[in-house]
C-alpha cells in the first residue's frame, strides 16, 4: 500500500482538493475535503497493490522493485487480492456519500487503474494513461459538489496531465536501463535525448495552466504571490536536478511533492479571502 511512502498519495491529493475549491466557487465542503483525502489514501493504496500483483514477474528483475512484498513473496498473491477487493469495499463506503455522477466517474477512474499496470506492454507511453487515472480526481470532485464537468474541470485535468507527465518521466529515469531490457513502454524511453527539456515543457505548461483558473477564479493578489513563488520553486529544483543521475531525477519527483503543496496553499487563498 506505500503507506510509507505518503509522496504518491499527496501528489494524487493536492489537486482534488484545488479541484474541490475550484468547483465550489472558493467555498468547500469540510465533508467532501475529508472524504476526498480518505478517498486519495485508499485508492492510491489500491493501485500500488493491484500494480505490484500485476508487475511481480517484472518486480523481480528490477533493482528498485525486487524487494517489493509481492515480487520477494512476503505477500502472496491471493493475500494481495484480498487487500486489493478490501480497498475497493472501503472507497465504496465512501461513495456511496456522494451522488450518482461521481458514482459513474469513479467507476471509469477505477477501469484506468486496473489497466494502467498492463499499458507498460503494449504501449510506448503508458504515463498518459497514468496522468488520467491521476488525475480522476478532479472530476469526480466537480460531480460531487456540481454534479456536472465544466470547462474549468476539464482544464484541470489538462494542467494535471501535464504536470503528471513532468514528474513521471523525471521518476522513469530511474528505472530506464531496465525497462529497456525488459522491452517495456516509458516516457523516460520514448522521450530520450530530450528527456530535460520534456520534463520542463509538461511541468511548466501544467503549472501554468493551474496558475490559469486561480486567476479566472479570484484575481487577488496574495494568489498571484504565492503562485509566483510556486514557479521559482518548480524552476529552482528543475535546473539543481542532474536528470543523468538517477537519484537525482528521483529526487525532482519527489520535490514535486512540495510543489503541489504550494499550489494548493494558492488556491487555499481564494477561500481564505
């Protein structure tokens, strides 16, 4: 579940919750905020089990996934299934609160998850199918507070996309040289020689694209500030990071963490004011 490793939970976090803000016009619900960070919690946990069950052939030949529970058989694979089912039970419970829109998204969102783990093996760049199933919070926050997707969510989801394919082709570097063995897609492949320069464009462009409906939302200045300081962080940890080093370009992934914080905290000053 990575529960010790919180960083892809907070990544899938800190744009539902801007989501949340958006779509209720800068005025949240203290109930869907505690529903949609639960819901992040048990549906990034379920996609790191349904993942590793599915990967653990391929787990075992990669020197940064080998000691995984499933792949070194600490965990068997029906004991992950069983986890896997009680997962999905639990994110249930949890939308069965909501209405019936976010009840048909959620179920579209879940068919991603299930298939992204397979999109490695037939398809160059699996990190797109990954930017919407990471990004299927976003519209599942519109449908719960509207109950309906808007222009304003579909750019959203766009500005997400985007950052998703900066910060996971920067976490791709790390497992280049094996993925190229195994014959397996990635962005870190697809994208090689202009590797630098595709994590910056997808970065920058999703930030700005963020940084876009805060200002259609509330033109305040304490936005603008915040949102500032929100690109020289993106641009300060882009041009410290050696992305020929694999801990290095592992380290801007995980700085992205940071960043989202920070962007949510922008968007937090449109409720705030």
């Amino acid at each position: 579940m990575r529960l010790h490793k919180p960083v892809g939970t907070l990544l899938l976090l800190w744009p539902t919750l801007i989501a949340l803000i958006v779509a209720s016009n800068n005025n949240p619900s203290l109930k869907l905020f505690i529903l949609f960070s639960l819901g992040a919690l048990i549906m990034r946990s379920a996609g790191c089990v349904i993942n590793d069950l599915i990967d653990k052939d391929i787990d075992k030949k990669v020197s940064r996934t080998k000691f995984r529970p499933i792949a070194s058989g600490q965990v068997s694979s029906t004991e992950a299934i069983v986890l896997f089912l009680s997962l999905i039970v639990l994110a249930l419970v949890l939308l069965f609160q909501l209405n019936q829109l976010s009840f048909y998204v959620s179920f579209a969102i879940l068919f991603l998850i299930i298939i992204y783990p397979f999109s490695k093996r037939f398809f160059k760049l699996p990190q797109i199918i990954l930017g919407f199933t990471f990004s299927g919070g976003i519209p599942i926050a519109f449908a719960a507070t509207i109950n309906t997707i808007t222009f304003e969510c579909l750019v959203l989801m766009l500005a997400n996309f985007l950052w998703i394919m900066s910060y996971d082709t920067s976490y791709a570097l790390s497992d280049r040289d094996d993925d190229k063995l195994l014959g397996i897609g990635s962005s870190a492949i697809f994208f090689e020689g202009y590797e630098r320069a595709s994590i910056f464009l997808f970065g920058l462009l999703g930030i700005l694209l963020f940084g876009y409906i805060g200002f259609l939302k509330n033109s305040d200045v304490l936005f603008f500030i915040l949102f500032f300081v929100t690109i020289v962080f993106f641009l300060y940890i882009f041009f410290k990071t050696d992305f020929k080093d694999p801990s290095s370009s592992f380290s801007f992934f995980e700085k992205n963490n940071a960043l989202g914080f920070l962007m949510f905290i922008s968007f937090l000053t449109l409720f705030l004011t």
